[in-house]
C-alpha cells in the first residue's frame, strides 16, 4: 500500500488524534473535511471494523480512545510530526528486505524522506553480511531514503545520526539505551536495535543513502533465534509492557528529522556530542576485528569524522573506522 494522498479515514483520524484527549463534535469533522454527518458516521463505522476504538457520545462527538498497532498509512500518518521523513509511505506486510525495496526505489528516483516498512522481512539484512531476525507482529523494520549533500567519505555519519536518533527515542520510553560502536544500540548491555545504511555514490558526492532500522520492541525471548538470545533484548523486556509500533515509528522519525537537519546546518560536532553522551564503548576494554587486523586497547573518544580512537597498551592511538567491536562489560 502507497500513499501520499490522505483519504477521509486518515484525516478523520487526524482530526481525533489533534483533539485527544477531547471529544471532537461530529460538526467539526464534518465542517472540516466537507462531508455529510452521514459520511462521518460511515467512516468511523469503517474505522471501528478496522480495529480503532472510536468513542461517541451524544452532544460531544468522537474521540479515539485506541489505535490497532499495524503499520499501515492509515496508522502512520495522522501520527507524523515531520515535513519529510515518511511522508510517502510504501508499506508491505512482507517483504524480503525493506532496503531492498527502498533502494530500487531510490534508484527510480524516490524523494528524501520516503520510507518503506514491512510487518515482517524474509531476508532482513544485517551489518556485515550478517541476517536480521524480522517475526511479524511485533518489531519495526523501516527504510528510510536519504539525499544528503556530502562526499561519500562522510556517510559514517549518517549512521551516528540515527544512532543518535534512536537513543533519545528508546529512552522517551523509558529504555535506557547506550550506543554500542559504532551504531548497536543496547538497553542493560544487550542488543536492542540495528542500524544498516547502504550507499550509492560516485567519488565526490552521495546520490542515495539507504538507512535501514530495525529496533526489537515486543519480542520476548523466544522469538530470537538460539543464537541471539543471549545478546540480544527487546524494549518490552526491559520495560515489561508492550510497545504499539506506530506511534514509536513516527517519534522516531520526528527525532531523526531533526537530527538531520541539526547535522546538514551545524555539521558533525553537535552529533558526536551527543553520541559521546550516550556512548556506551568509551572508557571500556575493546577488541576489534578490521580487515585482518586485530585492535585491542581502551576505547577514549570518537574523532571528528565519527572513527573510534582506541589507546593500545603502548599508548599509543589507534583509530579505527569499521569493524566488529567485542567490549568489556
Ligand atoms: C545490524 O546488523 O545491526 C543492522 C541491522 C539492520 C536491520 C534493519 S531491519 C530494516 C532494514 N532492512 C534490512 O534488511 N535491514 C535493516
């Protein structure tokens, strides 16, 4: 399902979610959208077969009182505090990849901004050749296509901005996330959410960065795979309550957006300011695997272009711009 226009039942549910906890009047609505009372009551019968819990009281109107945690355009956009991010949805209920799809859409031209989403990946993509485990349900697994104006030796920082991004989001819900280098975001030392970024650039400027993000909110233990279930955590574990998707997909691009706008005005230094807050790696024993070299010392700070700058047991500062980072507890 695509959408950028927005059909009665979005803007109804944009007027409710504008007017909660109110009751909004069925005149309102029907003064706002042009629409008859009867057209009102037909899409708020149609919302309610649809799963939205629509309260109407004589004399007072609707109000919302629960959304349905899909995914869908119908969901997500009377949520959208953003002028860009999401604002084109493409949503699918499987997919192989969402970057996949954002990709080849990118390359026919896709906008900044546009996302897609799926409820459940087949082949999510990990960093480094590795899987995503993507159950339906219960996560978030969203693309995100970006047309930054910077050389392609500066899209490191992309990612650091959604890292970024992603820490003051879990933590709005109470999830007190750290970030792992260079973008693991962890909730009490285990893996939370991943970033994927892929690139399409020629040597000196960015045509498209993929971002991809997939952040595990409501599975429990069991819905990892053996393998993960050591490291790997949810936000409803840690939080113990579920997480409806929607509204943590559209607080996260909210945050994202603005992220991105503070490092396309003010460039890195506001970003690694934050990140450096909620690092978790710095000040920590790190071994590091980088293309056959083996990094092993205390990590003491990210540098202006976002590498980690490890001091080994000469002394001497090593740094370090992509590898499989192992840290001390
Ligand atoms: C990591 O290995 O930490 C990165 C994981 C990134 C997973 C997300 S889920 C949405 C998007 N689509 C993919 O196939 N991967 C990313």
């Amino acid at each position: 399902m695509d959408t950028s226009e927005q059909s009665s039942e979005e803007l109804i549910l944009a007027l409710l979610a504008d007017g909660s906890p109110e009751f909004t009047s069925g005149e309102a609505l029907s003064d706002k959208l042009g629409l008859s009372r009867a057209a009102v009551w037909k899409n708020v019968e149609s919302l309610r077969r649809k799963g939205y819990r629509i309260e109407a009281m004589p004399a007072k109107g609707y109000r919302l009182a629960e959304i349905p945690d899909r995914l869908t355009p119908l969901e997500l956009t009377p949520l959208l505090q953003t002028q860009e991010i999401g604002r084109v949805l493409h949503y699918r209920e499987e997919l192989e990849s969402t970057n996949e799809l954002a990709f080849q859409l990118a390359v026919e031209g896709a906008a900044h901004g546009e996302v897609v989403i799926a409820d459940r990946q087949t082949r999510g993509k990990g960093r480094r050749g590795r899987g995503w485990s993507s159950p339906p349900n219960l996560n978030l697994y969203c693309s995100i296509v970006l047309r930054p104006e910077l050389p392609p030796q500066r899209s490191p920082e992309i990612t650091l901005v959604a890292a970024v991004a992603l820490a003051q989001s879990l933590n709005e819900l109470d999830a007190p996330a750290r970030i792992k280098w260079p973008n693991d975001l962890q909730v009490e030392g285990r893996k939370v959410a991943g970033i994927l970024t892929e690139l399409s650039a020629d040597p000196d400027q960015i045509h498209f960065a993929i971002l991809g993000l997939g952040i595990n909110l409501n599975g429990g233990r069991s819905d990892f795979p053996p393998e993960l279930q050591a490291s790997a955590t949810s936000v409803s574990e840690v939080i113990g309550h579920r997480i409806s998707r929607a509204p943590f997909a559209a607080l996260l691009w909210k945050h994202l957006e603005s992220w991105l706008r503070t490092h396309a005005e003010r460039g890195f230094p506001p970003v690694r300011a934050a990140w450096k807050r909620a690092a978790a790696t710095l000040g920590k024993k790190v071994r590091i695997q980088e293309e056959g070299r083996l990094i092993e010392g205390t990590a003491v700070d990210i540098d202006d272009s976002g590498a980690l700058l490890v001091k080994n047991a000469r002394g001497q500062i090593e740094r370090v711009v992509a590898g499989d980072l192992e840290q001390a507890p």
